[in-house]
C-alpha cells in the first residue's frame, strides 16, 4: 500500500493492514478477471489488461447455513452428497454434507490463493477465504467471517465477496454492519485505477477508516443503489459462516 493509515488502538484497521498486506504478496493481486464488468471498471482502466479467458469448474457448491434438508429436491441433494463421497443424503447426515462441502471449499482456496492466474468473484472470494485460514494471525481470535453473495432479482449477475466482523443483523441493512467490519472483494480492487479502490479490503464504515473507506463500492456494488432506483431487487445472502477460530481447521480433510 502507498500509505499505512494511523490504527492506534483500532483491532479493525489493524486487521484490514494485515490483510490487505497479504492479499499484495500473493498472485491474487496481480490475478487477471474471467468477468470485468463495465459498470466497475474505472475510467482509464483497459480492459483489455485485466481480461482472462473464463475457466471453471474450480470452486465447490456449499450449502448456505439458512438452508435445510427440506429446501432442497432430491436430485440436488444426492449431487451434494455425491460431490463429498456421500452415497444417500438424509436428514440426519445433511450437516455433515454441508461440513464437508465447507471443508473441501477451504481446500480449494488454501491450494490457489497463492498461485492464482485469473479467476471470477466466486474463485477470489474462495482464496481470499483460504488464505484467511492458512494464516490464523490475520484475524486474530473471535472475529466472524462469511461468504456473501450478492443476487440480482433479473438473473443477469451475481457477486461474491467476503464479510470481516460483521454485527448481528440484517445482512440487508448495510449500514448496521457495524464499526468492526469490513469487505474483502479482490474482483472489484482489480477493475480499479485509484485508491481507495484499488485496495481489495473495504471498510464497512468511515469511522477510523483512513484510506480503507471506499464509498463507490459500498454505494454502487454492495448497496447497489442504481440498481435498485431502477426497481431491481438485489439481496445479499450469506452463503458460509466461520469464526476466526475455526476457519483455520477447515480445508485440511479434518471433516
């Protein structure tokens, strides 16, 4: 980073320095986009630089921890359990599929985030996961970290990004998120020119942010308020849950 704001006696500011550091020593910073879209590539950022060919295939369904047994057809779920060596999903093993998918989506961001060519949202929010559980310090102890993603009622896009610290509320109302929370969205940090933009870790207030407030990417992606002026419908729902505590014991087929 081009500056070190001030985080004197601020856990959050010094959790998103660690982070952001890290992010920066790992191919994920440098990593090209499957997925530009044109509504957040800055002005004076070629798209041209920062486009990849799209891969796939990579990151694992998960089953988001709102969802139960009965939400899901059979089809589906023998597909999930299959995908963990699984053989006949029920109501009482359905935790356990839902472990092991965490389990092996960790595994797969621990094996990438260090080497990653290019990748879409979902592939840079599992890395940035993975890397979070590979180094425990980052953190520290006791702080919640989840999967999100964000879901357009049209169907034409979706996002995935990952939540640091978030208070107990409505993961509609943004702006209750708290004064310990913060965003990681490597994606969205690619398709930018300036700071703070350019910075992968977002602050979710202002308050003792210094250069981690970014207020397009609260306002325009994660808030996506010219979408919804446009009667779009957009949700963001939590797709995984961790602590801090326990995210470092997943992606090592201890599940």
């Amino acid at each position: 980073m081009s500056e070190n704001p001030s985080h004197s006696a601020n856990p959050r500011m010094e959790r998103m320095i660690r982070v952001q550091a890290a992010i920066e020593k790992t191919r994920m910073a440098t990593a090209k986009l499957w997925n530009p879209w044109e509504t957040v590539v800055e002005k004076g950022v070629e798209i041209n630089k920062i486009k990849a060919a799209a891969g796939g295939g990579q990151v694992p369904e998960t089953i988001p921890p709102s969802r139960s047994f009965t939400d899901y057809g059979a089809l589906k779920l023998r597909l999930l359990a299959k995908s963990v060596d699984i053989e006949t999903p029920t109501a009482q093993n359905f935790a356990n599929i839902a472990l092991k998918l965490k389990d092996k989506y960790i595994e797969v961001g621990r094996t990438n985030y260090r080497t990653l060519d290019s990748a879409n949202c979902t592939l840079f929010a599992c890395c940035v996961l993975g890397m979070l559980a590979d180094d425990p310090h980052l953190l520290g102890r006791g702080v919640k970290v989840e999967l999100f993603n964000l879901v357009e009622s049209t169907g034409a896009s979706g996002h995935a990004y990952v939540v640091v610290g978030r208070a107990d509320c409505d993961p509609q109302d943004v702006d209750s998120y708290g004064p310990d929370c913060f965003f990681i969205d490597v994606w969205y940090a690619r398709q930018r020119r300036t700071e703070p933009g350019t910075r992968s870790v977002k602050a979710a207030t202002p308050d003792g942010a210094a250069g981690f407030w970014d207020e397009p990417f609260i306002n325009d992606l994660i808030k996506s308020e010219g979408l919804r002026k446009k009667g779009v419908t957009v949700s963001l729902v939590p797709k995984l849950l961790f602590t801090s505590d326990d995210l470092p014991t997943f992606g090592l087929s201890k599940y």
